[in-house]
C-alpha cells in the first residue's frame, strides 16, 4: 500500500476565491451583452471545464442555442465562440486579482502536507495567463504549491485527465493511487476519475454549491446542513471517493484513505438505505468482498467453520446442542429447506401468522403439499397464546409450530417467549423465522425451546445478500435424513456435508458473502456484540418514532408491540403522496419502504444497517423540508 504522496489541488472554490464567482459573473455578463440571459445554474454547470470549452458548452446548450438562432437567424458556430471568449478573457483579467483570497484551512493544510513530505500540485481551468495573476496573488498570501498546470500545457482540459498525470510527471510520483486530487467541481471529480487518483470534493465554499461566504453563513445550522448534504451527493454521483467539508477535514481524511485496505477503492453510497434488507452495510464489509476465494480450499473452508461456531454463540449458551447449517439463497430459501427437511410426511405443521412473511410460510407449506393449519391474528392482530394452547390441546396431527418473531410487514414483535413455552410444554417442534431480529435483539434459542430459527445474511448481522443461515437444535435435525421435498433445499444434507467436508457446502457456495459476512460478524463483535447493537437499533426507533410524531406522522403501533428493526407509519392524511415523498427522501439521501398491509395506508422507515443516530437526525430534517414545502 503506497501511502499518499501527493495532493493535486484545483484553484478557484477550492483555494481561492470562495464559490467559484470570479468566471461565473464575467460568463453572465458576456453571454448578456449578445442578448442571452444566462440562469446562475446555467453558467455554473460546466465550471472546472478550460475557460474556452466552458464557453462553448454554454452557447450550445439547446435553450441558449436556440435562442441565439432567433437573435441572429442562424445557428451559432465556432467563431461565435472564439469572439464571446475573446471578450470573457480581458474581463476576467480585470478582476482575477480581486478573487483570488487564499479559502480558510488552505495554508495550515499545506503545513500538515509539507511537515510529511506530501508534494502539492494544481490543475485548473484557468489559462497561463490568467494563472499568472492568481498564483501572483496567492504568493502574496503565502500558497505556493509545487507545481501549476494549465490545458494550455498538455492541450487538452477536463475532464480528461492529462493535466494531472502531468503534475504527478513533473512532481516525480507514481502510482495513481499515492495521489489525491480535490475539487469542488464536478468537472474536477471526473478528473480525478479519469487520472485513476483518489477523487475528492471539497464542499463549503465549491463552485458546487454555489454560495457567497455571507450567503453561507447566514443560513440556520439545519439549512447549512442541507447544502452541505447536497453537494456531497453531486460529488459522490459523479464518482468522488470522499468529500470533505472543508479543507481543514484533509488531513485525517489522508490519515483514512493511507489506511484502507489493499489500496482498494470503495466509493460511499450515494444515499442511506433505510429498509429491512439489503441494507446498508459499512465499507469495510463491501471491501472483504474483493477477493476470490476457492469453494474446496482450506483457508475458505476453515472461515465457514468458524462462522458456523460464531454463529451458534451469537444465538445460545448451550452451545454444544446446537449446529448452523448455512444455506445458498435468500432468506425464503433457508425457511423453505426448514419446512421442507423436518417435518415427516405424516406431519402437520400450525403456522401462526400476523403478516405477509407468516403467509409466506403457509404458502411453502401449501406449494410442498405438507399438511397445515393457519392460526391467523390479521395484519395488526397480537398472538394469542390462549388460542395456540387451545389448538394444540384439540389438534394432535400438529408437529411442528412455526412463528415469525419481528414481522417486517409491519414492525411488529412476536412475543416468542410465551409461544414457545406452551409449543414446548405440548412437546412439538419450534421453527422461527427470526430472519429480521437475529443479530439485533437479543436472544437464546434454548432458553425459548427453539429447534429451529432461520435467519439471513443481509438483516442485522449487517452483510450482503447471498445466503441465509439455520440454527438447529443437533438431537431434532439430526432425525431429518431423507425427508427432504428438495434436492438443493435438503438441510440434512447440506448439515452432514458441512460436517463431512469441515465447512463444505454441497453446491457453489457465494464465497464473496461468506467471506463479508463474516467481516461482518467481526464488525459486530467490534460494537459490543448483540446487546450494544440493539441498543442502537432501539434508540434510532425512539428518535425516529419521536421526531416523526412531532412532524404529524403517527406510528401503527404503540411501544410494547413495535419492534426496534423497522417501523410503520400511518399516511397523515388521505392527499399523502408516498412516491413523491419517497423521491423527495432519495433526493435528500435516504430511501424509505412502502408499506405492506391493507388495512390502513402506511409506509416503512428500517433502523437497522449501518445507521446512526446522526442518520436518523438527517432523515428527519429531510422529511421536515418535506413537509414544509409541500404544506
Ligand atoms: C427478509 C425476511 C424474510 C426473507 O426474505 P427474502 O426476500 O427471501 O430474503 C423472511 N422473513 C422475514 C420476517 C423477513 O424480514
């Protein structure tokens, strides 16, 4: 891993001149003289760009094209470029000077930079000449960096990348990834892009942005906020692989970008999932994925055993009882295999339901042809164990009892406790499908009598989708061979071929979500285990439900029956628009669920993932600018 040997700067609304204003009011001026009134948008969109590019990409927009036809009945050509730009040049040359005040942070960087031999270098939009004054001002402040290069020197501008790997020439650096490049325009991510070099965006005071210094900081904490979020997501669209407020933020952003792993480049998402899986997931989970792994090799097989043991232990005691049977797939996939592998032919299986993954099991049962009874609660319904008791007492034919713990079609909580002590007291089996709880709240199957629980690797435990997992109770599966309605879905099978094999699967096992998954598992340890994690969980819930409440949004449930993985709202009131207030969300950086029952019109906000209270906090003010500008 090559640490960072160089910063490739950008000049103006990077480190001088504070929101990019010095090209932007000569274009609006220039283009208004030919009788085109330029939007502030228009003449910014294609800033970073060489000053005489920048011209023509702004008279060639359709609008502005079009409006040139009708002032000089023709379409506007090469020549009109070359005299609008010759009447931008001098008038920018007669107020560069005024705008080229070296941007807070700038000097105290370079400090840092210069104390680790870090080499600093430029490319700007900027022609020689005009580089000519700026650099002679910035001197005078004291910024001063290695090397400046213009298009003119290597003939071309960005978003090419040519005028950089001319810095790293004349700097004497190699490879791509020891150097960074910061911007604040869209032009200069693609530059840092293209050249193969960190790509970072500086976001108060860019171009980007588009703010005075006084605009800026005459906006309330939250609207700042707002901006600043939005800038970050133009930035990380166009591809950058970090942003950073203010340059005072690069030091220890270098620090991090030394750090990661394998000179491995993981870009941060473009918005926050806040669903119930796939979820997000951190950096370092996505990163572990970045390897081939061989499915029969030692070293793969060895993680899968030890996964398999970390398994056990996240979900019980007594762990010696207890074996993890892992399963290719979704998470439908290992309840399948469970209802399919463990209930004998002459079986009967009671599924207590109370939402759509409840009838889920049903339906496995239904399509298997294994004989069932449905105890339904309806979609907002508690389970009753009085009912349960009442069944099993009258039904001897039942064998097994399956029960969904969190169901995510609403947020509610199974109480599994009381479930599983009248299943067990009847002495029938107990499946789970613990699929959204697992990881996330706390738990021992044999405390709660439970043979089998399914869960996944995309819910709590906070992997990627590829696989789901089976925590069986040794003395129940152990009685399933042959009784499985599927070859692939067999959980015997795939059980004594673990054993069998020290971590084998019997088919193609997805290796690169096995081995995140178990980043993922470390990542967890890491925070405290699963108390620590459903600590976080419950206190997003609390905040969420809390600032929803406060701006009109009602939860389906109240506290005793609401889980801490995800919860409903009530829409608040009939003109609610979820798709616009989805898009609205996705635009600010977060993405919600729909709802899933049909009793009363809601939507879904998760709390699990990689998410924080600072997350939740976000959100929230999204869904605050939603509601004041659509009331
Ligand atoms: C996510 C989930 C499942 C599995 O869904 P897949 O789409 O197959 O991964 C099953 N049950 C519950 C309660 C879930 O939340």
């Amino acid at each position: 891993m090559p640490n960072i040997q160089a910063v490739i700067f950008d000049w103006a609304g990077t480190t001088v001149d504070y929101g990019c204003f010095a090209p932007l009011e000569v274009f609006v001026n220039v283009f208004a003289k030919h009788g085109v009134t330029l939007t502030l948008e228009e003449a910014r969109g294609p800033m970073g760009m060489a000053k005489r590019d920048h011209v023509r990409a702004l008279l060639f927009l359709p609008r502005v094209a079009a409006l040139w036809n009708e002032l000089h009945r023709r379409a506007p050509k090469e020549a009109d470029v070359d005299a609008l730009y010759g009447e931008f040049e001098p008038a920018l040359m007669r107020t560069l000077s005024q705008h080229a005040e070296v941007l807070d942070g700038v000097l105290e960087t370079c400090a840092w930079l210069r104390e680790r031999g870090i080499k600093i270098g430029s490319t700007t939009g900027y022609t020689a000449d005009m580089m000519r004054v700026v650099t002679a001002e910035a001197a005078k402040q004291g910024y001063v960096p290695d090397a400046v290069v213009t298009a003119e020197d290597v003939g071309v501008g960005r978003p090419q990348p040519f005028m950089l790997q001319h810095n790293l020439r004349m700097l004497g650096v190699y490879p791509p990834r020891a150097v960074v490049k910061v911007g604040d325009t869209v032009a200069d991510i693609q530059e840092g892009v293209n050249a193969g070099v960190w790509s970072v965006g500086v976001v108060v005071g860019s171009s980007v942005m588009g703010m005075t210094r006084s605009l800026y900081e005459a906006l309330f904490p939250g609207e700042r906020e707002e901006a600043c979020v939005a800038a970050e997501r133009v930035f990380l669209e166009a591809g950058a692989d970090a942003t950073i407020r203010t340059m005072a933020e690069l030091p220890a952003l270098i620090e991090e970008l030394s750090a990661r792993d394998e000179q491995i480049q993981v870009p941060d998402n473009p918005y926050l999932l806040l669903t119930p899986g796939p979820l997000s997931t951190t950096k370092t989970v996505k990163a572990a994925m970045l390897r081939d792994w061989c499915t029969w090799d030692d070293d793969y097989n060895r993680i899968v055993q030890q996964l398999r043991a970390d398994l056990v232990a996240l979900a019980t005691g007594q762990t010696d009882d207890y074996t993890a049977v892992l399963m290719q797939g979704s998470g439908t996939y290992s309840v399948e295999s469970v209802v399919g592998s463990v209930i004998p032919n002459e079986g009967k299986l009671l599924v207590l339901t109370n939402g759509a993954y409840g009838d889920r099991i049903v339906r496995i049962a239904q399509v298997l042809g294994i004989a069932y009874t449905q105890l339904d609660f309806g979609e907002t319904g508690e389970i009753n164990p009085d009912i349960l008791a009442q069944v099993l007492a009258e039904d001897a034919a039942i064998t097994h009892v399956a029960v969904v713990h969190c169901e995510t079609t609403t947020g509610m909580l199974n109480d599994i406790a009381s479930v599983g002590k009248i299943v067990k007291a009847r002495n029938r089996g107990f499946i789970v499908d613990a699929m959204s709880s697992f990881g996330g709240i706390p738990l021992d199957v044999a405390e709660l009598g439970i043979d089998y629980l399914v869960s996944s690797a995309n819910k709590c435990i906070q992997g990627v989708p590829g696989f789901g997992f089976v925590i069986a109770l040794k003395s129940a599966l152990s009685g399933c061979k042959g009784l499985a309605r599927s070859l692939s879905l067999d959980l015997y099978d795939q059980w004594t071929a673990m054993e069998q094999g020290h971590g084998k699967w019997r088919f193609t096992s997805p290796t690169h979500v096995v081995r995140a998954f178990c980043q993922a598992m470390q990542e967890l340890r890491e925070e405290g285990g699963v108390a620590a994690r459903h600590a976080r969980y419950a206190q997003n819930q609390r905040t969420l439900v809390e600032g929803m409440r406060a701006l009109g949004f009602a939860p389906l449930f109240e506290q005793g029956q609401q889980s801490p993985i995800i919860t409903s709202f009530l829409y608040p009131d009939p003109a609610f628009d979820f798709q616009t207030f989805y898009e609205a969300l996705k635009r600010k950086g977060y993405v919600i669920y729909p709802g899933k029952i049909s009793k009363a019109p809601t939507f879904r906000i998760g709390n699990i993932g990689d998410v924080h209270a600072s997350d939740i906090k976000g959100l929230l003010r999204a869904v605050a600018g939603y509601t004041e500008t659509s009331s």
